[in-house]
C-alpha cells in the first residue's frame, strides 16, 4: 500500500502544504524558506520527504482515496457556508463552544481552527482509525511527546458501534464538523450515522453540523457499471454508496431526529475525469460535484 502512496508530489501540493504548516506553529520552521528570494530546492526537499513519510504511515494502515490525492493537506471546515460567519467567531476566546470533527483522518481542520485562534482544549477528533491520528501528530509536530503538545482530545471508534467514545458527548457539542464521510455509505446507514451525530449535537436552537462530500448531478444509488470498454471496469465501483444532489441532500435530513433543520447547501461542479482519479464513488458519464453544508438546528 506505501507503493502506491508514493506518486510524485504535483507542485501545487508543495504549495498547499506550506501554506498550511506556516500557519501552524509547531510546523512554522520546516515551512520556513533558508533563502530570503524564497525556498531553495533543499527546503522543497526536506518538507517533500516529511510530507511523503506520514502519508505513506497513514495510507498503509487504510488507502483512503483522499490521502492519495494529498487532501490531508487541505483544510476542508474553511471552505463551508458559515465558517467566517458563524463558526470562527464561535470559537475565539474565551469561548466554551465545543466542536468535534467527525472522520477527522490526520487532523488538518483541526490544525486550521487552532491556527485561526480557537482554542484546541474545545475541539474533539473522531476517527475509526488510531494510525491517523499517530500520523497527524507526526506530520504536524505535535503529539504528546513533542515540543508543542496539541491539547485537543482524540477519540477513535465505528459510528455504528453503539457503545463508544461518543456516548458521553451526546448533547454537548455546539458544532459538528463531518466531511467525505457520508457519501461512503448506502442511504439507510447514511441516516443511521446522521442520527447519531444529532444525538451528540446539543439540543438547542443554533447548533450547527457542517461540512462537505462528493455528489453527482443525477442522485441515486451507485450500480455497477457493466461497460467496461476501455479499461474502466478494471476499477472496483464503491456499488450501494448512494450519492446526493442538493434536492435530495435536504430531503435527507427530513429523516434526521425531529427533521427540524434549516439545510444550507451548495453545489459545485468538478471537472474530473473518473478514470483518471481513483475515486470509486463515481462511474462514466457522471457530472461530479462538492456539496458543502451547513444543517442547523430548528
């Protein structure tokens, strides 16, 4: 699995990932430049190589398409519909809101929120696996051991294993970050995971679960693409995922507790070629989008 983790890193990756780790105090030095006119082909190097080490840990313990494509090192709660509006000002000190961040994977939100002044003692990763979070704390240069400790919690656990972690949330997070989750699942598990996110989410009027997934123009349960013409059957179709378009991405939460939310989503087109990413959520002919959205609690 490391094998195939190690694809040469595109230019723009570089880029991203300086950015996000300049940001980040414990990361501020390797992002740093040695040059004055900018970073030299040694910078490049030595942040390639330190990139490369934890992609390949946190790749080989479970190949997630979006840690072939580098999206760990892209901040995803920054781009929702109500991040500088409501949730980054919700979280400046001193503030005593609290938000767990669902599927968090090696914790790059979480690092963007501390980087932007929320407070880490008030944020909460949940994920099913151990070695991501042991990744991110190598690739961000603060595990419990290190010079600049990250003081959020980490918990890992199923969202359908009904005894877990999450059980002594329920009720008390304000915000509930969950991205490229529940597209990963069929319709009645997708309803399954949101109900046990509205059970951790306080009860009260405001309180927000926010994020985004892959959808498609024409929503529905993903068959199996029987043509396989051109080499495109060679790659395994997540079959029963079933992906949303905005329509029905809001009839969704219909079924989600009480079915009292206020469902913000907004739809963009990505021109992506599905034979040409290993992203098996998506067939031939599919019109390929993001949703991002904001449920807030009536």
């Amino acid at each position: 699995m490391a094998d195939q983790a190690s694809v040469a890193m595109p230019p723009r990756v570089l880029v991203a990932a300086r950015k996000i780790f300049s940001r980040y105090p414990p990361t501020q030095a390797l992002a740093a430049s040695s040059d004055p006119s900018g970073p030299t082909e040694d910078d490049d190097s030595k942040l390639r190589d330190h990139i490369i080490k934890y992609k390949q840990e946190a790749y080989a313990a479970y190949p997630y398409p979006c840690i072939k494509l580098w999206l760990f090192l892209h901040s995803t709660i920054t781009d929702t519909p109500v991040y500088e509006s409501v949730i980054k000002p919700k979280l400046q000190p001193p503030s005593s809101t609290i938000l767990m961040d669902i599927g968090c994977g090696l914790g790059q939100d979480i690092r963007s929120l501390v980087s932007d002044g929320a407070e880490p003692e008030n944020i909460i990763g949940f994920d099913l696996h151990q070695e991501f979070i042991q990744a991110g704390y190598g690739l961000f240069m603060d595990g419990p051991d290190s010079d600049a400790p990250l003081k959020s919690t980490f918990i890992t656990g199923s969202l359908f294993d009904d005894d877990n972690d999450l059980t002594k949330y329920h009720g008390k997070v304000d915000i509930i970050h969950i991205s490229s989750v529940l597209h990963l699942f069929g319709l009645e598990k997708q309803i399954t995971v949101a109900n046990r996110l509205d059970k951790v989410l306080k009860s009260e009027p405001g309180a927000i679960i926010t994020g985004k997934q892959l959808g498609v123009k024409e929503p529905g349960v993903l068959k199996e693409d029987i043509d396989d013409s051109g080499g495109f059957g060679s790659r395994v179709l997540s079959v029963g995922v079933f992906r949303h378009n905005p329509e029905t991405f809001k009839d969704f939460w219909t079924k989600v507790g009480d079915g009292k939310w206020n469902v913000q989503v907004t739809e963009l087109v990505l021109n992506i070629d599905p034979e040409q990413y290993p992203i098996t959520l998506v067939k031939r002919g599919d019109v390929v989008t993001v949703l991002r959205f904001a449920v807030t609690r009536l």
